[in-house]
C-alpha cells in the first residue's frame, strides 16, 4: 500500500492574502483541490491523508467533498512547523503501508506522471525525490552583501516533492530528528539525519510551488496553456459488472424494470447495465470507480435508483469539463429477452447523461448456457465509453 501525504497546513503569510494560500483560487478552484487531483489520478497512489489548519477542517471538508474526489483517506489538523504537520499525517497512515509520498499541498501543477516516476524510483532505490539541477551562477553572499565566492553549481540540485520513502524510515527519522531537536525543511534532510540514502528523480520546472503573488499569476499561466492542450483531449473508459438473481427482487435495467421471475440483488437497485455505464464514466475520467463513491456501506444508497448515481457521475465529468460522446453496452443474461426495452432504456440513460439517445448502443448476449449468466444465476454488462473535454 501506498499513502500519499499532503501537508497543507502552513499560513502563506507571503502571500499577502486573508486566507491561506492552499485555498486561494487557482483556475476556479482551490490550489489544494488541483493538488489532490493529480495524487488521486495515479494508479499506484493507493489513499490520501491531508493535514490542514486546524481552522480549516470543517471547510476543507466540504472542499473535499464537493470535489468528488477518490482516495482521500483523512483529513487532519496539522502543527506549528512543516514537520510536525507531516507527523500528523504520519500518525494517521496505516500500519500495512509500504511506501509514503509526502508532497506540498501548494505545489498545484504536479503531474501523475512524475508521482509515478518517484515511486518506481523509491521501490528501487528506497527512497527518491523530485529534484532540478540548479541552472544559476550561485554565489555565496557575507556582510554587507559583499559577494565572498562563487560556488560551484556542478552537483547542486533544487528540491521538489514528492518525495517517497518507506513509512518505517521516515518514522525512524522523525523519532531521531525529535531526540536531538532537529528542524528540518523537507523529509531528505531528515534521512540524511539517519544515514538513510535517497535518490534524485528528475523534477519538473512546472512543478512550482505557490508562496508569492507572481506564483499563482504563473501557476495561472501554466494551467492555461495546458488546459488549450487537453480542451479536446478524448479518452476511453471501460466498466463492468455482474450481479447474482434471486427472487423476491425486481428486474432493473436501465432504469426498466422488466417483467421476470427473479431479480438482481444488490445494495442499490442493482442495475448491472447502469453501473457497468457508470464505472466506464468515471474510469475514463480518472475518477475511481463506483465502489469509491457509492459504497454499499453507506445506507444513503441502499435501494437506490441506479439512474440517479448516474447522473451523480455525470455531474462530477462536468465538474472536470467532461461529456459523455458515446457509449457501446453490453449485457450478458441468458434470459429474459432484453430488445423489447432497448429503446426505453436508451431514454433513460440519455436523460440521465444529458446527451442524445443515439450516444447509446445496447445490445444483448447469451453465453450458450455456459458460466453463471448460462445457469441463470446471475447479469452482467460491459460498457465502454468515450467522453471529450470542451
């Protein structure tokens, strides 16, 4: 496992704003949102724990959850300085956690990509971090802003984050920092403090941080220049999934219910075609999957029309910019006959998505009597979806 930390606890006095700047708008959204995203669109980040101030709980809270965001574990107060905001965070990771990404809550423009880079170089090395090789002439400046030397820039790096390590060296490196009083400006400093060895990953120039007014005027920048790029950025998404029958149910697909002996049986409504629909959606927006933002632990859903989580999903797509184009839907079932309800559920499912009826193609399968939907025991569905920013 995984766990992304996210210390987003200081002030940004420098800022010269009444609010923090993690919550300063960036693009129409908070910098802490835009941060977050990007640990939750990558695959191998598998929970997010993020330390705020304390007067900010309750407002991050509903910041977080109004983003839809998957994977995002805790949310904690912080402390006085960076590290001990970052032991808060610490102290909420689970025990069966291998590796931690700490990262700053106002470095907005980090990319999956190099989260990525930075693990695959933590697994290797056991700890790495994202770092630019210093391009300046650096000199060393003494009294009087008397220059003294210059100094040679030839293995001098600037320091980024992520930076990952195993959870287990990083609690050992704290314990020794708080033995001998250590403050420290990032978690390398405190392995360095043990002996422990961290590897540099190539940084990004991008990959700012937001601690003067001329950063969120460049961070504004940057994000524009991208957004052009992804504005018709198309992308694929597939769902699944498969439910058993048994009686006493009703037979939901698409929103109908059709006429059947038996029925599928599920926390919700248990609507294989619609949630195969829904997990498509949501993959193809990076978003995680049904389970993470419907889950049959939580009695809100319990039997719940599927064509409302649908239009749930679609409203977080649109919070992204995205919109559903088409979508090719599969069902699995051996019986009952599925075609007569083709098009009643295409209506739905094109209300639902606030697209045209035509963006559906539904279709239906047997698999010659063979497995579980052969038996009778159970539906399935496949969908596969395209959707389109802009």
């Amino acid at each position: 496992m995984n766990i992304a930390i996210i210390p987003a606890g200081g002030a940004g006095t420098r800022m010269g704003r009444r609010r923090p700047k993690q919550y300063l708008e960036l693009a129409g959204e908070p910098i802490l949102i835009h941060t977050l995203r990007a640990f939750a669109g990558t695959e191998a980040v598998d929970g997010i724990i993020v330390v705020v101030p304390e007067e900010w709980l309750l407002q991050t809270q509903k910041l977080v959850a109004a983003s839809g965001l998957p994977k995002i574990m805790k949310i904690v107060a912080g402390g006085v300085r960076r590290q001990d905001s970052v032991a808060c965070g610490l102290a909420e990771v689970p025990s069966e956690t291998v590796f931690v990404l700490v990262h700053d809550g106002a470095r907005p423009l980090i990319t999956p990509s190099l989260i990525a880079n930075c693990l695959d170089a933590a697994e290797e090395h056991g700890a790495a971090m994202a770092a630019l090789p210093v391009s300046d002439t650096l000199k060393l400046v003494g009294d009087g802003r008397v220059i003294e030397a210059t100094v040679d820039r030839a293995s001098l790096y600037g320091a980024q984050t992520p930076q990952v390590m195993r959870a287990s060296v990083l609690r050992r490196a704290f314990q020794a920092a708080e033995e001998v009083g250590f403050t420290g400006t990032d978690e390398a400093s405190f392995l360095e403090g043990i002996g422990a060895e961290m590897v540099v990953v190539d940084g990004d120039e991008e990959n700012i941080k937001v601690t003067r007014p001329g950063d969120l005027l460049l961070a504004e920048t940057i994000l524009a220049r991208r957004g052009e790029q992804m504005h018709n950025a198309i992308r694929v998404g597939h769902g699944f999934d498969a439910h058993r029958l048994v009686e006493g149910r009703d037979l939901i697909l698409g929103g109908v219910k059709i006429p059947y002996s038996t029925g599928l049986l599920g926390h919700s409504d248990a609507d294989v075609l619609t949630h195969a629909l829904c997990d498509g959606l949501l993959g193809a927006a990076g978003l995680g999957d049904i389970g993470v933002h419907f889950p049959d632990s939580d009695g809100t859903y319990k039997g719940v029309s599927s064509i409302k989580l649908l239009s749930h999903v679609v409203e977080l797509l649109k919070d992204r910019g995205f919109t559903l184009q088409n979508a090719d839907i599969t069902v699995v079932a051996q019986a009952p006959k599925l075609s007569p309800y083709w098009q009643d559920m295409q209506g739905n499912l094109a209300r639902a998505c606030k697209v045209s009826e035509d963006a559906f193609n539904l279709k239906g399968t047997t698999t010659e009597k063979m497995g579980y939907t052969g038996r009778g025991e159970g539906i399935s569905a496949h969908a596969v979806v395209l959707i389109k920013r802009g």
